[in-house]
C-alpha cells in the first residue's frame, strides 16, 4: 500500500512538474548550472591532482633534486657525482635512475625533423613498471652486450613519423647522424617525466663512461623508489645529507649546498594546485547558490500551496500523506538537474581543454572519470535532501487554520516568509564573494599583463636551427655558419635587425652556475648564482635590452681576443657595489676569466612572476662550452612577423637543406604563453561570478516578485488613498536593496576573510586591495535594481479598483 501511494504521489508531482514548464525549466536549468559547472571542475581537479600517476606503484616514486633553500630553488638538476653517491650510498631509495633531455634530428625519413627525447638509465622503465606496445623497452643486459644506441619510440612519434609501422622494431634510424636500433614502441598515453608539458617523444640509454662519475656539471634528473617502509621525510634527510657530503667532500664551490627529495607527482602538481583548488571553490559557490535558488522556488511554490494543503486536512487527508506529496518534488528536480548537469559538464570539459594552457599537467588524461560521475550523483543526493526538507522551513506544525484564515482574507498565503528573503541575502553574499576574488585576479592578470618583460616583444620573430649532428661539428665550429646566418636575413626585405642566442628568455629553458669575482672574497653563501646565455653582436639590438653601461658585443670580440662578458643589473648590484666594468669574473673553474665589458638592463628569464636573478652573457664567439646544440635565432621585423617565416626557413635551406627549422613564434606569443595559466584561471573564475551574480539576481527577483504578490492587496490600497507611482517603485525597490545590501555586507565580511587565501595567486596586487572590491560591490548593486525594478514597475500599475473587488 505505502509504495502504491508512493508511486503515485511521484508520478502525479511529475504531471505537476510537466504541467508547469516554466517553473521546472528554471528550476532545473539552474540545478544544471551549478552541478554541472562543479562537475566540470572536479573532474579536471581529480584527473590532474588526485589521480595517482600511471606507473607501477607510483605512490613509492620519488624525484630527487639538489637545492638553495636560502633562495627558494628546490628543483634544481643533479651532477653525475651526486647522482652515483645516490645510487650506491643511499639505504632508502631503490633503481635509482638518471634522466636528461635530449633533441635530435630526425634524417632519411621526410624532412629533418627536431625531435625532444630523453637520455635515461637502462633500468628506468624497470622502474616505472611500463611494457612496450611493440617491442620491448631497453634494460641494463642490452648495455653489457655492447649496445648502447638503442631507442624507443613514443606513440605519437610512432603514428606521426613512421605511419603506425608494425614492421618498425629492428629498423635502424638516424638521430642527429648516427644510426639506432629501434627497440620498441610505448603504448598511447605513456609520457615521462610527466611534468614536462609535451613529453619526450623518443628514449634512449644514458651512458656514463668512468671519467663522466666524477663530473658536477649539473643537468641530470633523478629518480627512484622508496624502499618499503621508508617515507618521503626520511629519504629527504638522507639524500640531502649525502649531498652535503659530496659537495663538502669534493670541494664544489657555487653548486647547491644540498638536496631536496618529493613524491613524483608533487612536480607535476605543486605550480596548479592553488589554481585549481580555488576555482573547485568558486565552483562550489555557484552550485551553493543554485541551490539556494532552487529551494527558494520550492519555498515559494510550497506557500501558494499552503491553502490547498489546508483544504486537505480540513477534508481528512493524513498529514504523512500531505507532507510526501510535498517532499517528492525535489527529489524529482535534483534527479532531473543531476542529469542535465552532467550533460553540460561534459560539454563544459571541452571548452576547458579547449581554453586551457598546453602546460597544464596531465592535460590528456582529463575526462569524465567514475569518479566525478559519483561525485555528481552525491551532490544531486545532497540537493534532493534539501529540497525535501525545504517545504518545513515554513509549513510545519500544519498552521492550517492560519492557512484557511489567509485564504478568506487576501487569497496569497501566509505572511512571514522569512526563509526566503534569509536564502536571497546569502545568495548574494557568496556571489560577492565570487565576484571580489574575480575581480582580484582581474587586477593581478591586468598588472602581469603590463609587466615589462624586459626585452621588446612588437615585431619580433623567433625561430630555432638545429645544428647538432650536422656538418658543422662541434659547437666551436659554428661561428662561421651563425654569422652568415644572420648577414643573410639581414639581408631580406621587411628584416630591421637579426641576433642569435643560445636560449630565449621565457623561452622554457634556465641554465645556472655560481659566479666568482677576481680579487672579491665572499662567503660561499654571498657568492651569487648566474643564469648565463651566449649571443652574438646583433642579439641585443634585435631584443630591445637595453645597454646602461659600457659596451655590448661586437665583431673585434673573437675566439683568439681577450675573454669578454656582459653582466645584468642584478648582478652589477651584487658585484663591486655595482662598479663592474673592467672587473674580472668567471663562472667554471675550468673556463677562463672574462672581462665584464658591459651592464645591461634586466630581463625575465624563466617566468614573468619570477624574480629577475642574476644574469651573464658570453659572445658566441668566445663560448666557453661545447654543449650549445642550437641557436635561437630573432628577428626584429618591419612587417607582420609571421609573413616572414616562409622567406627565413628559404635562407636556412640555402645554407644547409639539412637542418631542421623548429618552434616558430613570435616574442608576443612567447609572452603570452607565460602568462598563460594566470588567463586560464581568471577567465573561469569570472565567468564563474558572472554566473554567480546572475543567479542571485533571479533570486532577489524572485522574492521581490513574490512579496510583491503578497502585498497586492495593501498596494491596491496605498494607490487608492492617494500613493503616486513613484512611491510604490521606491517602496519596493527599497525592499530588495535592503536585502541586496545587507547580503553585500555580509560577503564584504566573508571576503575580508577568505581573499587572503588567494595572496599566492596575485601579482602586485593586495588581497584587500579597494578597487576589486569597489568594482564587486558596485556591480552587484546594479544588477540588484535592475532585478527589483520590474518587480516594482508592475506594482506600480496595479489596478487599485480590481484588487478591492
């Protein structure tokens, strides 16, 4: 008997719901909103912050770095020496491995082609636990039959190189002029180090030959496993005492003093975590929001039923059967909403991977995993218990003889609808609350977007030549090839100015070594440490870095002169007081002194937020290593950069048909992609309190409109006695802004709170700061009266005649 009433009670709110599409649309659509938009969220939170990695027991892989802990540096690379006093002294760690980047050029298949690989230990897939979709993956037994050119292919390599070849293992392939044995193919999807934002598209054995152990050059990546019972904290404090040791031991002067070790997936995860939590937050808002509308609809509906209900009680219906009557359409809309709701995040999901920045970790394995679908099916359960409870806010204890007497008397219900109005002030409160943090990051994009970079960005092309492997041979070689280089495109229509370097800046690439100045003693935790770049006599003048003292590089600057450098600001401040010129520093104990020639102004280097470090420039000509492989080449146009870009790849292939012409852009797109997790973030965050501002001015209508209803009588009466238009628009308008006002005060309060947890996402801006908050609270003013004035223009124009009859 109790499920036959049940279903029918169910299916008769149904009708009712279908009967009434108005209110179910709204209802439901808002629902959707919210669910939909969290939904959306924690599924990217989850696929990129929660999911563990997938390799083998990837909770017990680590990645170990050397560290400046007094200049906030914790992922620095590791040298040889550190990585084999690792490997053969640690007690916690197991299969610890060694990893550097590696490009080749791909030759004999199509045009040369730039690849980005990895140079790694033999027992690095041993330890990621990962088996070749073809193949095999290559192991330390290969290494002791003499076979060291070996490599794998990534899957995408595979697909886009060789036509998805199933005949490809054993074929040989040449990399930057030497032939390799393909071994093996990896599955789709595989992809390490997984915090690089592409990937390595090939792998191949890391080879030390006896005299390369004692090496402390520092461009290694380490990795490992725990041994079983160690934990992070432990296996830190052994590899950092180590590391201490080596360093004290061999007398490395300028390296890092110690080490620092994290969970793998930490690198992966750390730089988005503040992001994404905040906007799961503010997606949790909106969906509060929703809700909060959505019970407010059912609240409403629920008291211009309250006569009806009491009709039935009157007439003998138990009060059980009345009250799941009421209680069976929110259930109904929350299933209904929860639907829709992950329809749209579905939806929403692409548009995310479609406006996300192509660093954002793990950027292909976000989807609609189980366990966002659960997490929808949560929140819709949530909203349905809500909702089933909201009619008691005001209809419990029966009250049917209030019921009966409103009925005889106005025909509206009963007065006193409290919870409405409490619902509407904290919907506004938390949409101002969304709105300041909008507004925050609005500002921090709006001052990162005016930093000056420190070199000019208009009118500047930049592109990449591959040049090892080739003819040239050694880096020493290269010189004659660079110079003609540029004297060509120099040469071409529509070019102003031409320069080299070895890496751009903000160009994703950082090299550092400790600086040492002649005849100047300092403490080795005074002794700075220098990013350094080498460039040719154009680069500065194609750049737009300015020159503040002294000279910049010229063509007299040759390998048989005396060695010269060019320092920044930066380091000029730390160096002699800032009088530099004619000093003498060095970088290496094995590279010679050079003469500091010039001060020039200070640029970015790794990231727009980051602070300017201090900086050293070497001429091409004099480079003091042999390891620079490519040449970035930039170009200061007259034109619209890009219509060069056919012309400069025409002057390479002149000179060399074989060298491989990669990552063309543009200094603005460079830029750009900078700043480009800084956009992402504060494009969903406002879109997010737009739609936070909206819903809580459908809910300030909606109460307004229904007080509005309730009141006609007393309206009718006001205009009949002699109430003018105006008057009745300002009693009501001044109705709703009470309660926008007083829900703006509120989430004034909860922002001066809660902002302070975004000071990790601002750049040059306060969390208090007054003109974010002016900016929400203003806004949101506005669209509070926009709300309420049709409200108040119909309660002007009641018929005061009609509403007395």
């Amino acid at each position: 008997m109790f499920w036959s009433d049940f279903w029918w009670d169910v299916r008769t709110r149904a009708r009712r719901l279908w009967r009434k599409p108005g209110f179910t649309l709204l209802a439901v659509g808002t629902l959707a909103l919210g669910i939909g938009a969290t939904t959306a969220l924690f599924s990217v939170f989850q696929s990129v912050l929660l999911s563990p990695l997938r390799y083998q027991e990837a909770d017990r892989l680590v990645a170990v770095f050397t560290a400046r802990p007094e200049e906030g540096q914790f992922r620095l690379a590791s040298s040889p020496l550190l990585f084999h006093s690792w490997k053969e002294q640690s007690r916690l760690l197991e299969q610890v491995t060694a990893a550097t980047p590696f490009s080749a050029t791909l030759t004999g298949r199509g045009d040369a082609d730039k690849l980005d690989g990895l140079l790694a230990s033999p027992c690095l897939f041993q330890l990621l636990g990962r088996q070749a979709l073809l193949g095999a993956a290559f192991s330390p037994e290969q290494l002791e039959e003499g076979e060291p050119r070996v490599v794998v292919l990534g899957h995408g390599l595979w697909t886009r190189k060789f036509g998805g070849d199933p005949q490809i293992v054993g074929q040989s392939i040449v990399l930057d002029g030497d032939a390799y044995r393909v071994l093996g193919v990896m599955p789709p999807g595989f992809r390490f180090p997984p915090f690089w934002a592409t990937g390595a598209e090939f792998w191949a054995p890391l080879v030390f030959a006896p005299e390369d152990r004692q090496g402390s050059a520092e461009f290694l990546r380490v990795f490992a496993r725990l041994a079983p019972g160690a934990t992070v904290e432990q296996a830190r404090q052994e590899v950092d005492r180590l590391a201490r040791r080596v360093i004290e031991h061999h007398g490395l002067e300028g390296r890092a003093p110690g080490a620092h070790l994290e969970a793998l997936q930490e690198p992966v995860v750390n730089e988005v975590r503040p992001a994404l939590a905040l906007l799961l937050a503010a997606a949790g808002l909106v969906l509060l929001i929703a809700c909060a509308n959505v019970a407010n609809l059912l609240l409403v509906r629920s008291l211009a039923r309250g006569q009806e209900m009491a009709l039935r009680a009157v007439l003998g219906a138990a009060a059980g059967r009345i009250w799941r009557q009421l209680l069976a359409e929110g259930p109904l809309l929350s299933i209904a909403g929860g639907a829709a709701g992950v329809l749209l995040a579905a939806g929403l999901l692409r548009v995310l991977l479609w406006l996300a920045p192509a660093d954002l970790p793990r950027l292909d394995e976000i989807g609609l995993h189980p366990a966002a679908l659960a997490f929808a099916a949560g929140i819709s359960m949530l909203c349905a218990l809500a909702f089933a409870l909201t009619p008691q806010l005001r209809n419990r204890g029966g009250r049917v003889a209030e019921h009966l007497s409103e009925a005889r008397t106005s025909g509206t219900g009963p007065r006193g609808h409290s919870a409405g109005p409490l619902l509407v002030v904290g919907e506004v409160s938390l949409a101002v609350l969304v709105l300041v943090g909008a507004g925050l990051l609005l500002r921090s994009f709006d001052q990162l977007r005016r930093t000056d970079p420190g070199f000019a960005t208009e009118n500047r092309l930049t592109l990449d030549v591959d040049l090892e492997g080739t003819r040239f041979g050694p880096a020493e070689q290269h010189l004659p090839f660079v110079e003609q280089l540029v004297e060509r495109v120099e040469a071409l229509p529509g070019v102003r100015r031409a320069g080299v370097i070895n890496h751009l800046h903000l160009g994703g690439d950082l090299w550092s070594s400790g600086v040492r100045a002649d005849g100047l003693e300092l403490p080795p935790e005074e002794r700075p440490n220098a990013s350094f770049r080498t460039v040719d006599p154009g680069f500065f003048s194609a750049s737009g870095i300015a020159l503040r003292r002294g000279r910049v590089f010229t063509r007299r600057d040759r390998p048989d002169s005396p060695r010269v450098v060019l320092v920044n600001e930066t380091l000029a401040g730390r160096l002699w007081g800032g009088d530099v010129l004619g000093k003498r520093i060095r970088q290496s104990s094995s590279w010679e002194w050079a003469e500091v020639v010039g001060v020039v102004a200070d640029a970015r280097q790794w990231d727009v937020t980051d602070p300017v470090r201090p900086e050293v420039y070497y001429p091409y000509s004099q480079n003091p290593v042999s390891f620079y492989a490519t040449v970035s080449l930039l170009v200061h146009t007259e034109v619209e950069p890009r219509s060069l870009v056919p012309a400069l790849r025409r002057t390479v292939r002149h000179l060399d048909a074989g060298l491989p012409v990669t990552r063309v852009r543009t200094l603005e797109e460079i830029f750009a992609g900078s700043i480009a997790r800084q956009r992402f973030s504060t494009l969903l965050l406002t879109a997010f309190s737009l739609l936070a501002l909206l819903l809580a001015a459908v809910g300030l209508y909606g109460v307004v409109s229904f007080t509005v209803a309730q009141r006609r009588r007393e309206i009718g009466i006001r205009i009949a006695v002699g109430a003018r238009m105006g008057d009745i628009v300002r009693l009501v308008l001044s109705q709703g802004l009470l309660l926008a006002s007083a829900g703006t005060l509120l989430g004034i309060g909860l922002s001066w709170a809660a902002t302070r947890l975004l000071a990790s996402q601002l750049y040059e801006v306060a969390p208090t700061d007054p003109w974010a908050l002016a900016g929400a609270v203003g806004l949101l003013l506005v669209v509070a009266l926009a709300a309420c004035y049709h409200p108040a223009r119909r309660a002007s124009r009641v018929d005061p005649v009609a509403t007395l009859r």
